[in-house]
C-alpha cells in the first residue's frame, strides 16, 4: 500500500505547483517588507490539475491560483496608477524655448534655454530661464543636458461661462452638460476685466482652462457674440 498521500497525483505537477507556491510565498514576503514593491509573478499562471485529484487537494490548488492571480491584477493597477503621473521625464538637451519643464516643483513655460560647451571632464550643460504658468514668477534651473528632467502635462479646456458669483467664483458649463463651480476668475490684469465686462454685457464668453501637476487656472477668453 502507498505511503504517499495523494499516489494518483504525478510528480511533474507536484514540482510545478511547489514553483509557484514558492513564489507565492516570497511575493507575501516581499509585500509585506515593502508594499511598493511588486515580484513579477508569471503572468501566464496555469496549471493542469489532474482530474484524478482528490476535491481537496484540486481546491487547495485553486486557493493558491486565484491569489496568484489576485496579486497579478494588483500588480497591473498599480502600473496604471503610476501612468497617471502629473510629470513624465525628458532629456535636457531635448527641451527647447516655449516648451514645459518642472523647477522646484512648479510647471514651467520655458523662456530661455541656453547649452554650455562640453567640458574637458564633463557634460554639457543646460540653463534654463522660464515662467511659473500660473503665478507667472521667474524660476531658473541648471541640469546637465544628458539628464532627464520633469516636464508637466499642460491641458487646455474651453467652458462656457454661465455666471460669476459675489466672491469671485465661476460657473463653468461643460462639455456633458455639467457645472464646474471651483474655479475663481483669474487674477490676470487684462484677463480679469475682459471677463466681468463681457459677462456685464450680457455676451456669450467661453474661457480657456489651463490644468498642470493639479492645478487649474483660466488662462484665456473668447468671445462668441451676444446672447
């Protein structure tokens, strides 16, 4: 009589189900010690449980598999949440006059980049002069031009605008047929009057939303014409 507790079960399958146990085990154990972190576990796990098994052991399996395959779905949202980065990286040298970059952690619009000659020792580098989009100050940044750096994603948005209220808020109208009410009126010196005039006047204005690393900002107006 067999000693072995399960004797239909082949030894091949044995082995591989032990891999991924395995596995399974030392991802735990790497979450655990550190949650950002994620073992790349096979995407493709599958195993052929014979049909000889026990409803035990064939449920033991299953357990197993459907963690395995729980992590792989985490795993594959955690790369999605990191592709919905506010920044994304770019070479120095590659950044150019009017384009974006990130200096001190503001979104920038570049205004002057000038290259240093490469050095006998050293890289070439990159010096940039450029403006805060949103609170338009002056912010300059040194970066060897063979290093990356962070340019923001810089959005534009049109709504049409439905009304202004006592303390200074818009109601926007957007695309779907929503309001966006958590926006103020710019700040701007010449954007500022345009817009409460042309709304005093009874016209039809749709302003320009610009939106970067979280922040959003009317940054330009059109007029359509009376109401």
């Amino acid at each position: 009589m067999s000693t072995k507790p399960y004797p239909d079960l082949p030894l091949g399958f044995c082995c591989e189900y032990l891999l991924h146990f395995s596995l399974l085990l030392l991802c735990l154990h790497d979450q655990v010690r550190n949650p950002g972190f994620h073992f790349p576990i096979l995407p493709s796990f599958h195993l052929d449980v014979p049909a000889s098994c026990s409803p035990i052991v064939i449920s033991s399996f299953s357990v197993v598999a459907a963690a395995i395959m729980s992590d792989e779905e985490h795993h594959f949202e955690s790369k999605a949440d990191a592709g919905a980065s506010k920044t994304y990286p770019q070479q120095a040298g590659t950044i150019r006059k009017n384009g974006y970059i990130v200096i001190k952690n503001r979104p920038c619009k570049v205004v002057e980049v000038s290259t240093s000659k490469t050095g006998k020792h050293g890289h070439a580098k990159c010096h940039f002069v450029a403006i805060d989009i949103f609170n338009a100050k002056k912010l300059e940044d040194i970066v060897p031009s063979s290093h990356n750096c962070d340019v923001p994603h810089v959005t534009r948005t049109d709504y049409q605008l439905i009304d202004i209220s006592e303390d200074g808020f818009v109601s926007l109208l957007t695309e779907n047929g929503n309001t966006k009410d958590d926006l103020r009126l710019p700040t701007d010196e010449t954007l500022l009057p345009q817009i409460k005039d042309g709304f005093a006047e009874g016209k039809d204005l749709v302003v320009t939303v610009m939106s970067a690393m979280g922040e959003e900002q009317i940054c330009a107006l059109k007029d359509i014409g009376p109401k």
